[in-house]
C-alpha cells in the first residue's frame, strides 16, 4: 500500500514522541512492504511564532492532500498564562477538526494487565476493562453561537439531526464490531440537545436489532466510569460531554501516556495521543512515546492493515512486559527507559517478529 502521511508534531514533547511514532511506523513499512511518504507542517505554538496562525493554511494544505494525519500535541504555557493573547496553539486543534470536518474522535480507554496497580482504581475493577468513548468532535458548545460582554455571557449547545445522526451511527457501528453494547450519554432530563439526541438514537434502534443500548445521563455516567469501568463496551455523546468523560477515562488505565485516539470524518483523518504537550518534559527523553506508537498502530488498522495493528500492539505489551518503560510507569526500584530508548526496543521487537 501507499501512504501519504502529514506529520504534525507540535509543541512541547510532541516532535521527540513523533521521531519515535515514524521510526515504528518505517519499520513496520518495510517489514510489510508497504510505501510511506511525510510531509512534516507546522500547529500550534510554533505556527503562531513563525506564522502567527496555529493552523496555516499551508498546513491545511498538507493535511487536506495526506491519506492521514499523525499529530502529536500542541500548548505552550506562555499563552496559557497571557489572558490577552489573541490566538493560542487549542484553536490549532478547533480549526483543524473543523477545516477537515473530523466529527467522530475515537478514545479507546484499554488497560494493560501489567499496569492495573499504576491506576488510582482498586485492580480488580481495572482489570479487563476496554471501552471506547466516541465523542462528536465539531458540533455543540465548542462551535455553537457565543457571546460575551462584562455582565453576561453564553456558549449555544447547538447541534442538527444530520450531525446527531452521523455520529450515533459511528456509536452503532462500533459497537456491532465489538461487544455490541453501546451506551449514549446525555442530559435528556435537562438539554433540549440531548432529548434530541435521545429520540434520533430511539429511532435508530430498530436498524441496529443487534445492538444492545442504553441511555445514561452523564453525571451518572461519570460515576459508572470509575464505579464499574467493566459495564461499558461503546459510549456515544456529544462534544463537550465527551471532552469531559474521555479526561476521567484517560486516568483508568494508569498512565495518560499509554492511550492513542482517532478522529475521522469527511475528510483526512487524524490519528493523535490522548495526551497534552508536557512543555515541563520537553527536550528532557521521559515522555512516553506509547501513546503516539499506538496511534499509528490505529492509523494502520484504519486502512484495514489489522496485521501491522497487531504487530505494534505486540511490540507495545512486549515492551511494557519486558521492563522497557518510561518513568512513570518504571517499575518501583527498576531502571527507567527514555523515550529514545523505548522506542528503538519497539522497533528491534517489530524488525524481528
Ligand atoms: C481535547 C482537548 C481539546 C478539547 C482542547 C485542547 C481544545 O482538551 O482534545 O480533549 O477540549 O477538545
Ligand atoms: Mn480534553
């Protein structure tokens, strides 16, 4: 196969994970004679320092013309602590869901056995548990009309039944490739958005007879979450509802580190860690290039390539198993890998599989 794929690493750690996210990804190529080409563009804090824009045309440009996106992070704490600054790096991250009209984020949240005592949840209740949150990613509060003057102000949670119907059927449709049980999430009880979302999903149902569902209102969602991780096999909500469960889902598996995510749509899609830039980390060879590994490991399965998928997947939980880890997950009085160093023990596992 060829691939054409945009690289954009970011701010922060993100160039020193993506160094390590291509090498696993060339490695993989060449074992399955597959023909990958990058073109590498500027987002977030960078862009706006060299172009004063967090997602350039040029970079859209990029994207646009890519079989996929493979980004890293974006954030600088100088806009974080500038109330006035007038563009920062997270619009980079809007503009380019919207741009490429990527309207259903995949979060996984998977746990790895080895790690089950790294999460803040008792083990038992962690282990085995797997779910995937698909989060609607262009609609709702974060594109909705606002408004602000100094004594009111507002963020409109609009959404339209072509967009709800779209995503619900991703919710569907993945959960049919899974467990088939697919939980949406809203507020039916109080947002006339989600009685929306409820009634198009009731009449959904009946095209999907194969697909257990259930509704669940998020508040107690976000307590069924850490209460019972196990209960959930596909979650579907809204934007910012998703924005919210999929931080809390993050923590489960014990490191924000490990979980990769896919954004897909009308147009390119993305594939991305869950995780932030860490600008604290940067340049230091700590952070864990796990999740960007896994993203391509999504990427590849992406294009139906399950066997390249599942060679990643190994090469990651023989990692782990092996002791080749980053410090937040070294084992306690164990030697700690860099992020150089866990991703070439990777792709030596991938070169010799
Ligand atoms: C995420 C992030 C973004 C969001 C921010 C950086 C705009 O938190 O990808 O979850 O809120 O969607
Ligand atoms: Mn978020």
């Amino acid at each position: 196969m060829k691939l054409k794929i945009a690289v954009l690493p970011g701010d922060g750690i993100g160039p020193e994970i993506m160094e390590q996210g291509v090498a696993v990804m060339d490695a993989v190529a060449s074992k399955f004679g597959h023909e990958v080409t990058y073109k590498e563009a500027l987002c977030g804090a960078h862009a706006i320092d060299e172009l004063g824009d967090p997602f350039p045309e040029e970079t859209y440009e990029v994207c646009r013309d890519a079989d996929a996106v493979l980004f890293a992070a974006v954030g600088d704490p100088k806009f974080d602590n500038d109330p006035t600054a007038k563009v920062r790096p997270e619009q980079g991250l809007l503009a380019m869901r919207k741009k490429l009209g990527l309207f259903a984020n995949i979060r996984p949240v998977q746990t790895f056995k080895c790690l089950v005592h790294k999460s803040p949840l008792k083990a038992d209740l962690v282990d085995g548990a797997d779910f995937v949150c698909i989060r609607e990613l262009t609609g709702g509060m974060y594109f909705g009309e606002k408004y602000q003057d100094n004594d009111k102000a507002y963020d409109t949670n609009y959404y339209t039944r072509p967009e709800v119907e779209r995503i619900l059927k991703v919710g569907f449709e993945y959960a049919r490739r899974r467990n088939r049980h697919l939980t949406v999430v809203d507020k039916a009880n109080v947002l006339a958005s989600s009685r929306l979302w409820r009634q198009i999903a009731k009449e959904m149902e009946p095209q999907y007879p194969d697909v257990d569902v259930d509704y669940m209102f998020v508040d107690n969602a976000s307590m069924r979450m850490i209460a019972e991780p196990k209960f959930f096999d596909v979650m579907v909500t809204e934007n910012t509802f998703g924005d919210i469960l999929t931080d809390e889902g993050s923590c489960i598996s014990g490191s924000m580190g490990l979980l990769p995510s896919a954004s897909t749509g009308e147009s390119t899609p993305v594939f991305e860690p869950v995780h932030g830039s860490w600008p604290q980390a940067k340049g230091q060879n700590i952070a864990n290039p796990l999740a960007q590994i896994l993203s391509v490991a999504m990427m590849l399965e992406h294009f139906d390539l399950k066997d390249e998928g599942a060679l990643i997947r190994r090469a990651v939980d023989a990692s782990l198993d092996n002791n080749v880890r980053t410090p937040e997950i070294q084992v306690e009085g164990g030697a700690a890998y860099g992020t150089k160093e866990v991703g070439a023990w990777i792709v030596d596992y991938i070169r010799k599989a």
